[in-house]
C-alpha cells in the first residue's frame, strides 16, 4: 500500500465511551438491549458480516483502498509494480511477525469496530490534509554518502538537557481507552521502556498522577485551554505538582473541526446509531475487554470541572468543546509561560512569523503540527514549514514536526529538514489498538529499527550529522 492510499483509507472517526458507572452501552443502549441485539446479530449472521469486513484482513491481503480527493496527490504515490503482485499485510496475533507499522494498523483493523476506527483514522471534511501529511514526505528523496564505516551507529540525542534514545516521542491523543482499557498508561509503559517522553492529553482517560507513577517515564503534559481561568490554572498545577517535565499548549483546536463522519455515526449528538451499535457488538473480543469490564470512558482529568449534570460521556465531551477559549491569544499563552517553571512547548503553529513569536515570547519548543488533519483542512503539512522555521529561529528553541509519520525514514527525513525530534501519533495509536502495551512497543521498535537501518544505508554514524545535504528534492 502506498502513503497515499494508507492517507485515504476511509472517512473516520466519532465517539464513545463511559461514565462512573455503566447502565448504558455506547451512548443509549442498554445492557439488557445489548444483549438482545447481540443475540439477534449472532442468529442472524454475525459470521457473515464478520467476514464481509475483515476476510482480507485475516487473510493478510492490504486494506481497502481509497482514492485522493485531490487526484494530484496521487501522482505522488511511489510506484509498486504497477500494484502487483499485492502486497500482503500480517493481521495476527504474534506481534513478531509485524514487520511494519502497516502490520499493526492492519491487526488494528480487524479487531476494532468501525467508529473507533473512524476516530483513529479519520481527518477533516475532504481529508486532503490528512493525505497531505504522508505524500509531503514523499517529496523528498535521500542522498546516501558511499564508502562510510558506519559499524557503530548512535540514536540517542539530547533534548531539554536529557539524552533520549531515539528522537521521537509519543504525541498526545485522547480518548486511547477506546482502543484499549488504560491505553494511555500502556503507552507510557512502552515509552519508558523505550528510552522517549510521552505526551498525555487533557482528553486522556487515565488519571494524570497514575501516568505519573510509571517508572522511568519522562511526562509531558499537553493542555487544552477551556472554561474559566481557575480551570487552566488547575490542570497547569497538578502537572507541576506530578513532576511533569514539559507542558505542551495546543493552539489549533479552539473550533472544532468539521468531521462529518463522527456526524453519520451517530443518531443524535448524544447517541451512536443503531447500525454503529449492533457493529460494535459483532467485535465480541474489543467489547468484552473494554466496555463490559471497565464500563463507559470518561475524562478522568477534566471530570471534575464538568456540571454534574453533564458528566456522562457524551454530555461531558459537548460542554468541553462548547468552553474551549475562542479568546485564546499570545497574551493568555504569555500568563502560561508566566505561570510554568519548566518547559514550554506550543503545538499547532504553522507559519514562521508565529513560530518566531513563540521564540520571542520565551517558549522552549515549537511543534509544527496541523492536529493530524483533523482540523482545518486544505492546510500545509508540518514538514512543508520546517526548512524555513529552522532558518528563521536558529538554535533560539526545539522545533517539533508531526503528521503522516509512518516510517523511520519520515522521522529521518524530519530531523535532516531541521527537526530535534518528531511527534508521532496513530503508529503508535495502532500498535496499543493490537495489542495493548505490547503492541506500543513493538510500533516502537519498529521505527526504531527502520531509523538504525536506514540511517546506515545513508552512510551517517548518528542522529547529529543528519542534515540538508543528505535530502534532494526532485522537480
């Protein structure tokens, strides 16, 4: 499958999850109704449409297949053959045999229902920024040096005065626990294990403090600003209270962005439909591990600060976004910088005149970022930026690139363009889909293990020789 055709997947996303007790099943359904309509569904054919969805997938055959809204793009797909013979992906359960993080997005497939896997995947309105993000990669191409001893190779760099094993860290992304129960502590398992930071989200579903607890962890904490001052001010405390190391302040998400399949997955702005329902109980295995034993998700951070009348799911996750700041400037950014002691990141800029101005403000790092197509669409990629940021900013703060990261050879890419380190967000999203806190690591390591690879094939002996000379960019 080519980038494109992994952008293009399908129209993705929408919402489900659960509240301090669990009377309801995805947003309305009852557990007495559930079990009805389980019933039906296995008397009336939950074999047949489980094999109409997911036959190639376990027959290890790629996904389906998506065209570009914008048809240029797809002049940007590398060849393969002319598409044949079709490359086939490895859907099962031995985490050994995933090869790449296309692997894990394909066991990932087969075990989520579909709106989960329209939140995972899905980007805004045509998603041509989304398909943008992976072909921008595309468009550069490596300039190997020959005859370079590269026996020894080192991956570590150092960032915020800390070495790192690898230049990558976990993005931050909430609502993991769809996915898979405590999926934010078992992406900060795997990252510790890894020797990377991880960035957890206000809309996370573990608590903040147990994150935290996770040994060796380096905790970034990422901060939506909605509701009162007092609000902002307390969710900033408690990460320096944790010990949090950096705090992230997300730019681009004060509107939210128009995800028209969230909208044909539900019935109403508070309920699933019926036939996303009856699809999520034919997916026995993710039901039972998740909903059935944890009961409904819920914003375990951001809980608190909700009306105790609008504290289940879906009521909780409308009153957030109706208080995100639309008043959100430089100046309420500045009373944050004010207020954190330690490292300042801000996620969401994509222009060098704003990047500048967080230089000039006192921000720590910049992360170049268009919220993983989910936003506005039509925008620019992050690496599109990244060059001309550089230039602009020197050494004055870490610049961060996120968006279509699917391979190592994107994370080297970035770091040759100028980046100190890149954010990555769904490859990792589908290795904790597979397979919980196993299935992290393994996305980890695989990337991990393209860098080490490709970094010799391009006749560098470390993260820090990389930089322009070894990219061209074709006409």
């Amino acid at each position: 499958m080519t980038h494109i055709e992994d952008a293009r997947q399908a129209p993705w996303k929408t919402a489900a999850v659960r509240g301090p007790t669990p009377p309801r099943l995805l947003g309305g359904l009852t557990w007495r109704g559930a079990a009805l309509a389980g019933a039906f569904a296995v008397a009336s054919g939950l074999a047949i449409a489980a094999r109409r969805r997911g036959s190639l997938l376990r027959q290890g055959r790629a996904l389906p297949r998506f065209a570009p809204a914008d048809k240029t793009l797809a002049a940007a797909s590398p060849a393969m053959l002319a598409g044949t013979p079709e490359r086939r992906l490895y859907a099962g359960r031995d985490l050994t045999r995933a090869v790449t993080i296309e692997d894990l997005r394909a066991t990932a497939h087969r075990r989520l229902p579909r709106f989960a896997l329209e939140y995972l995947e899905g980007g805004a309105e045509d998603e041509a920024t989304l398909a943008h993000n992976i072909a921008a990669w595309a468009q550069w191409r490596f300039a190997p040096r020959a005859l370079i001893d590269v026996t020894q190779r080192d991956l570590s760099t150092e960032l915020f005065g800390r070495r790192m094993a690898m230049p990558l860290v976990i993005a931050p992304t909430g609502l993991n626990e769809l996915f898979w129960p405590h999926a934010d502590r078992r992406l900060a398992e795997a990252a510790a294990a890894a020797g990377v930071p991880y960035a957890q989200s206000t809309m996370s579903n573990d608590p903040m403090a147990e994150v935290a607890r996770v040994p060796g962890l380096r905790h970034w904490w990422q901060l939506y600003v909605f509701g009162r001052e007092e609000i902002r001010n307390a969710l900033i405390d408690r990460a320096h209270d944790v010990g949090c190391e950096a705090l992230i302040v997300t730019t681009d998400a004060q509107t939210y962005g128009n995800r028209e399949w969230e909208t044909r997955n539900n019935a109403d702005p508070k309920n699933l439909s019926w036939g996303t329902k009856i699809d999520a109980l034919l997916h026995l295995r993710w039901l039972i591990a998740g909903l059935l034993l944890h009961g409904m998700l819920r914003f375990a951070n951001v809980v608190d600060f909700v009306p105790k009348d609008r504290r289940r799911f879906f009521d909780s996750a409308m009153w957030i976004r109706s208080q995100m700041d639309h008043a959100l400037s430089w100046d309420t950014v500045k009373r944050i910088r004010d207020r954190w002691p330690r490292r300042l990141i801000i996620k969401g800029l994509l222009t060098v005149e704003d990047v500048v101005r967080a230089a000039e403000i006192g921000a720590d790092a910049v992360a170049l970022s268009n919220h993983g197509g989910r936003q506005l669409d039509w925008a620019v990629a992050p690496v599109d930026v990244l060059p001309e940021a550089r230039r602009a900013v020197s050494n004055r703060l870490a610049l961060f690139v996120d968006g279509g990261i699917r391979r190592g050879s994107d994370i080297l890419k970035a770091l040759a363009l100028g980046a100190d380190a890149v954010l990555v967000g769904r490859a990792v999203l589908y290795g904790v889909a597979a397979a919980g806190m196993p299935g992290a690591t393994r996305a980890l390591a695989i990337l991990r293990e393209e860098i080490d690879r490709d970094l010799a094939l391009l006749g560098a002996r470390s993260i820090s020789e990389l930089g322009p000379r070894f990219l061209a960019r074709p006409h």
